[in-house]
C-alpha cells in the first residue's frame, strides 16, 4: 500500500470523528462569541473531502502523518468590522492552543503595493482545559484552521475566485492596475466602516446621557439609533412599568430582529406623523399609554417596549 492509500484509509476512519470535533468547535465558538457580544455575519465549518484531500496529499508530496496536514478541519468566520479580526483573534488565542508555525496573518505584509485575498489565519487546537473533558477526550491534538475574515474581504475573496486568479503572479500585467486600486478601496472601506461605527456608538452614548438629564432627548431627531437609546434608557422604561402598577404585567426590551423591525416601523410612523425629536414621542407615548393598556387583555404577562409605541403612531396615523 502506497502512502497514499494509507493517509486515505486513516482519514476514512477517523472521519467521522473529524466531523464530529469540527461541530464542537463550531458550537464552542458561537457560545464564546454570544458571551461576549461579538456579532459576526456568519460562522461555518467544514470537514475536508476525500477527493480534495487526496488531490492536496499527491500534489504536494510532503505529508508522512495525517497529522501534518492542518486543514482537514477548517472554519470561517466572517465579521462586519475589520476592528471585530482583532477581537475574535483575541478570543482565539485565549481559549485555544494556536499552532504558530502554522498560522498567518495575511493582513500584514511589508510590501504596501501587494494586492489580493488578505485573512487571518489561524491553526489552533484544545488546550488541555478542554481536552481533559470527558467529552473531549477524543479531540486531543486534533487541528483545525479558522479562517477570520471581514464580510469585504471574504467578498474579494470569494470574486477572485470566480475569475480563477489565486496569486497577484497570475493576473495578466496590464489588469493589475485595476485590481490594486480596487483592492485599496476595499481595505479604506473597511477602514471607513470602523470609523463610522464608532461615530454611532459615540452618538448612542450622548443620546442616552442626555434622557438621563433634564434635557430628555429635546435636540435628538428621530432615527435608529436614538430610538435604540430611548428603549434602552431605563428611565423610560421606569416610566411605562409605573403606568402598569394596577396590572400584573412587565415591560420588556425586544430581541434584536424584532427591534429592528418596529424601529423601522417607528421611524417611518413618526416621519408621517410629522414627530421631530425624541421628547416628542416620549410626550405622544406617555399620554397616550393608559388608553392603550386597556386594549391589552388581563391574560397578558408582559410587552415589548416597542409595542404600545407602534401602535400608539399606527392609531394616529389611522385617525389622521
């Protein structure tokens, strides 16, 4: 049997297992990310197909151990904000046992004029921690390679692909021009996108100091992000929960998609109605909040906060 048919029938027995060990990363990776509020576009895994992994064992003759082959396991992890590489990566190398020689950040390099498929890529395996699992056990030394990239660059990734170029050696020398000035755009939007970020936490921020002052949000026009801060501010929420002393039910905050569907709704509701400022809805809410209690049956145990102001504009804006 040559090397080859034996790193096969290894892989064809431990497949499963691979598959299997690829699954708890996956779900370890999410919980982790859920802990610490990192919000990412997308997370999947993979286990290596026979044929590709064969293919990859031939082409490269260099493999004496399953081992050393790094990728069978892989995983990619695509996030909004390039800012958001750097924290996953943090992650990674907290929680994992990283393969140093095997891994790479292709985001650096130190020829500014180099174009193409920038990632971070890492090697990692379970530290012992994990690995003295019960459940573990059979994960001991195994690899897998993670993937983090932003959704930019897995966008750039992925049309290079499609075009079938996977060097800068072989785009032909008079279309180079265009795809490094098309790879510079990419790397300043993802820049552009960070900033812009941050200038919207900076604004949430002032938002909701300023419902916590005397000035109660009467300079914020209405938008997206200073209804967030305004079902959000407890004080408000205070406010609605003091109007329901009379019922057993609570006031909730909405779960993300359901926020950000009655914040559209709000924000489309409130423009209609002519409502300028945040002050304004919260005057329009609190006057009009016990009539709308009364339309709420006594089997209810709670709402979302978004509930009664949608449907406090929505009967406006049938009235009107």
């Amino acid at each position: 049997m040559n090397k080859v048919n034996a790193l096969m029938n290894e892989y064809d027995i431990k497949k499963q297992n691979y598959e299997k060990f690829v699954q708890y990363m996956e779900t370890t990776i999410k919980s982790i990310l859920d802990n610490k509020n990192i919000s990412v576009h997308s997370i999947n895994s993979r286990v290596k197909e026979a044929k590709s992994l064969e293919e990859k064992i031939e082409r490269k003759a260099k493999y004496k151990e399953l081992s050393d082959i790094t990728d069978i396991c892989g995983m990619r992890i695509i996030s909004y904000f390039s800012d958001g590489v750097d924290n996953i990566a943090k992650i990674i190398e907290d929680e994992f046992e990283v393969d140093k020689i095997n891994s790479i950040d292709k985001r650096k390099t130190e020829d500014p004029s180099k174009f193409g498929y920038v990632s971070l890529h890492y090697v990692v395996s379970l530290k012992d921690e994990r690995a003295n699992l019960p459940e573990c056990e059979a994960f001991r030394n195994m690899k897998i390679e993670i993937q983090v990239r932003t959704i930019l660059q897995h966008a750039w990734a992925e049309i290079e692909h499609d075009l079938g170029y996977k060097s800068e050696g072989d785009i032909p020398e008079h279309v180079r021009r265009s795809f490094s000035r098309l790879s510079g755009l990419i790397e300043l939007a993802d820049e552009e996108f960070v900033k812009i970020k941050k200038v919207l936490n900076e604004y949430f921020k002032e938002v909701t100091q300023q419902l916590d002052s005397e000035q109660n949000g009467k300079i914020f026009k209405i938008d997206t992000t200073s209804l967030n801060a305004l079902i959000d501010n407890e004080m408000f929420i205070n406010e609605i929960q003091n109007k329901c002393t009379h019922r057993t039910i609570n006031v909730r905050k909405p779960g993300k998609n359901f926020r950000n569907l009655n914040i559209s709704k709000i924000v489309e509701y409130s423009s209609k109605l002519g409502i300028g400022t945040i002050e304004e809805l919260k005057e329009i809410v609190l006057d009009n909040f016990d009539d709308w209690l009364n339309t709420v049956p006594d089997n209810y145990f709670y709402f979302w906060i978004t509930t009664p102001i949608l449907q406090i504009l929505n009967d406006k804006d049938v009235s009107q």
